[in-house]
C-alpha cells in the first residue's frame, strides 16, 4: 500500500510547483524522485498530514505529479 508524499523540488530555474509522489515509505520516495529529477534539488519530502487535494496524485507506487499553481508550503506541523 501506497502513501502520498509531498516534495519540495528545486531545479536550476528555481523552484518546481508542489509535487506529489506515491511510495510506501519516505526513502523510496526519496528514491523515485531522485531517479525522476536527476539534475535538480530534492529539499524536503513529507506526508501532507491535512493538505487535500481535488487533482490526480496518482495511485501505484512510484506515481510523481507535477501540480502547477500550487507552491510548496510545509505542513502546519512542520512550520515554525
């Protein structure tokens, strides 16, 4: 069974919008991520504990969605 991880990704243009990936645990999402953004900065991956979305975020394990207009925001758990 999957869980759905929200990841901060930077590349050389800056910041990617909020993306989302599908793994069973957060070093395998770390892992297909890294094999997806092979030249860009993996800064942060965390559950999104209350973030909700109507989007598509895949299913299978290894899903990875882009989800253009949405900034990357830690979860208010994580926030200082």
């Amino acid at each position: 069974m999957t869980k759905l991880f929200i990841a901060n990704v930077r590349g050389s243009e800056g910041s990617k919008p909020l993306v989302t990936v599908r793994a069973a645990a957060e070093g395998e999402a770390r892992l297909f991520l890294a094999a997806a953004y092979p030249d860009d900065e993996i800064i942060d991956i965390v559950e999104p504990s209350d973030w909700v979305s109507d989007a598509d975020t895949g299913s299978s394990p290894g899903d990875i969605r882009e989800h253009a207009g949405v900034e990357w925001q830690a979860p208010s758990s994580l926030s200082d």
